[in-house]
C-alpha cells in the first residue's frame, strides 16, 4: 500500500524528514493480520501487530514536494466477514515531521539514511523512531543503497553486516535464495531489477521532533471490506483485499531423535551419538494465495525450507552438524543452519542443553509471474517454527 504526500512549500526546513504510520482503528486492535509483515524479517504470527511507525528517506524541500510513504499488507482473507465491517475495523494513516541528525547502524556512524527504518508500536508515536532501539528494521531498495552505507562503514563489523545484505540481494537477483529472511525482488517495464529488502539490526537514529508539525491523520475503511463503499469515513475505490499471501498459523517442524550408544574400549565411558531428522509438518498450517493476484498471474516455484536459527541461546557453541551438507548461512547478524529438510543430522549436544531447538525457522519462497507478460517478482518472508520432538 503506497500513499502520496504532497507537503507545500515553505512547510518546513530543507534537512526534514517525515516519520509516519499506519494503525489498525481502533487504537490497538488486532484483529487483522494485515500488518504482519511489515517492520520485521522474521514474522511471528502467534500475535498481530496493531501499528507501525516509519522514517522516510525522502526529506522536505522547502520548494515543496511529494513523499511516498509504502507499506507491505499481509493478505487476511477475514477483513470480508461482516464483524469486521468499518468501524469495528479500519486503518488510520499518521504522519509527521522531524528531523534527523544522523544515524547509527550496528555501532557506526553512517551520516545518511538511504532506506527506511520502520519500529513495531502500539500506536503512532513519532518519537518512538527516535533513540536506540535493540533491533528495528531496515529496509534496502537494492545493492546501490547498500553500497552507499558501505560508503560509510567505520568497523570490520560494520562491513561484514552490509556485506551480507549486498550477498543476499546478489543471491536473490540470481534465484538463489540465501542469506535473506524477507525481500521482494521485483522487475520494471524496463525489465531492470528492483528489490526491497528488511534486515533487522541494532540502529539509532538521532535527532529532533520538536517544533514538528502533524500532517495528516486520516481514517478510512480498508479494501475489501463488505461496507466499504458506504461506510461513514473515506472509502476505497480499489474494492478487493490487498496482499498477495499469508499462513495461517506459525508452521511446525518435526524433529525425531534417536540415539545410539558406544564404546571405545572396555571399562571406557559409554559415548552417546544423537541423531536428527528434520521435516516440515505440512498438516501445521496452510498457505494462502489471494484469489485477486490468482487471477492476473501464476504462483511458481514455491518453495519450504528449514532453517535453525544459531543463537546464545544454545548454550554450547552450537549443534554441530555432520554429513547431510548443512550450509551455515549469514542473514545479516543473524547465522542459520539451511539445506536440512528431510535430511538426517547427526550433532554433539552440551550436556544440559542437548537438542534444544527452541529457534526453528521457516523460509518461504515463490514467483508471482503476471499473465500479460511483466517481469516476475520472487517474495520471500521467514516464518518463527514451533518444534515438536518425537
């Protein structure tokens, strides 16, 4: 969903910028899944998120000029059922003007904002975009902004970070779908390739919202709504549900573990060795294509994958995997385990901790591929997994 903001000259100084917001009305609600997807890189569907609130990396011109302001919609097939009719259910659009005096990625100045940060909230609040945050989420319009954060890159760290990002954004140009939690890869009528990515990070913004001023704040009933033509606020005239996917729970990974016991010698300790297998339990959930995006193009090349998540959280170094080709991929800060579906996987639990998986993950994938002739785009998103052991 894509909103244009005219602001009129004079509004304000040259270096402002705009934070704005989208809101599920009324104030809190979570009724829709629909903002799900948004302002994160790993979506957990045990909840829905009611707002977000964003910076933007256009800024006023004291000229005057327009501002974009997007959001991705996770498609909810419930926002048609009749208890979800406006004003039980509807959307409110805030935004703002501020302004930022630099910015921090993962501890290093980077002076400039070349995408967008977007901050999960309970509500629109403008300075919450402001200060440190212990991960938000940044969104990167393809390798050139990148490279322009790269421009600035102060520590090894630092680098390694968007070093990752470049290699997933290369990946995914290629059709190779690694090193990326969530990103959409898109193409022009000129067939050149676009990409929206979200990396989730440690990121502070500097700078002020005072003497700032409110724009808008417009409620409207939400496309695809059963009244949305006559509801007493501002109405749609795009009139079916937006998205173009969504599950309807968070999926379930199987895990079976057996273990088998030996000895080296006699009067020697008994070594223990545990095995794995990983599968993807498809009874757990169901994907949901919008029957809209069904019509106007082909939905190919779908695709599940496992992923275990390497965190602190296991105590030990880490499961150590043996003989099933496992690949260690860098997503970002984040490492996880890919290429174990379906496959057996030996590993070395520290005593204590053994086979805890608690950060299972899955990744999906898949083309839309419109049927008068544009270019395809690849969506990708990654989903938190419940663990069953059996």
């Amino acid at each position: 969903m894509r909103f244009y903001l005219y602001i009129p000259p004079g509004t304000s100084t040259p270096t402002s910028n705009i934070t704005h917001g989208l809101s599920l009305y009324p104030s809190g609600s979570k009724a829709s899944s629909m903002l799900n997807f948004d302002g994160n890189d790993i979506t957990d569907l045990s909840y829905n998120k009611s707002s977000v609130v964003k910076t933007n990396n256009q800024q006023i011109n004291m000229l005057g000029n327009w501002i974009a302001c997007q959001y991705e919609i996770a498609y909810d097939p419930n926002i048609s059922s009749q208890s979800l009719m406006f004003p039980n259910l509807g959307l409110q659009w805030n935004s703002q003007t501020f302004n930022i005096s630099s910015l921090t990625l993962n501890g290093s100045q980077t002076g400039t904002l070349t995408g967008s940060i977007t901050n999960p909230s309970t509500g629109f609040d403008p300075s919450a975009i402001i200060g440190s945050f212990a991960s938000a989420a940044l969104q990167i319009y393809g390798l050139s902004g990148v490279s322009s954060l790269l421009a600035h890159a102060t520590n090894s760290g630092d680098s390694s970070f968007l070093s990752s990002i470049s290699g997933g954004i290369s990946g995914g140009l290629g059709n190779s779908v690694t090193g990326i939690f969530n990103a959409i890869f898109g193409g022009n009528s000129g067939n050149s390739q676009e990409v929206n990515l979200t990396m989730n990070t440690n990121i502070s913004l500097a700078g002020s919202i005072t003497n700032s001023i409110g724009i808008t704040n417009p409620f409207f009933a939400i496309p695809g709504q059963s009244n949305q033509t006559t509801a007493n606020t501002i109405i749609p005239n795009y009139l079916s549900i937006m998205g173009v996917f969504n599950l309807t729970n968070n999926p379930t990974v199987r895990l079976h573990v057996t273990s088998t016991k030996s000895r080296s010698g006699p009067g020697l300790p008994v070594d223990i060795t545990y095995t794995g297998a990983f599968s993807i339990d498809n009874t757990s959930y169901s994907m949901l294509f919008n029957p809209v995006v069904a019509s106007v193009a082909t939905i190919a090349n779908v695709k599940q994958q496992i992923l275990l998540l390497k965190t602190p959280n296991y105590q030990g170094a880490a499961p150590v995997f043996s003989g099933t080709g496992a690949i260690l991929e860098n997503v970002g800060n984040n490492r996880v385990y890919s290429n174990i579906s379906n496959t057996t996987t030996s590993f070395d639990p520290t005593p204590g901790s053994g086979l805890v998986f608690s950060n299972a993950l899955l990744r999906v994938s898949f083309d839309v591929i419109p049927t008068n002739g544009s270019p395809k785009s690849t969506i990708v998103k990654t989903f938190i997994a419940n663990i069953v052991k059996y």
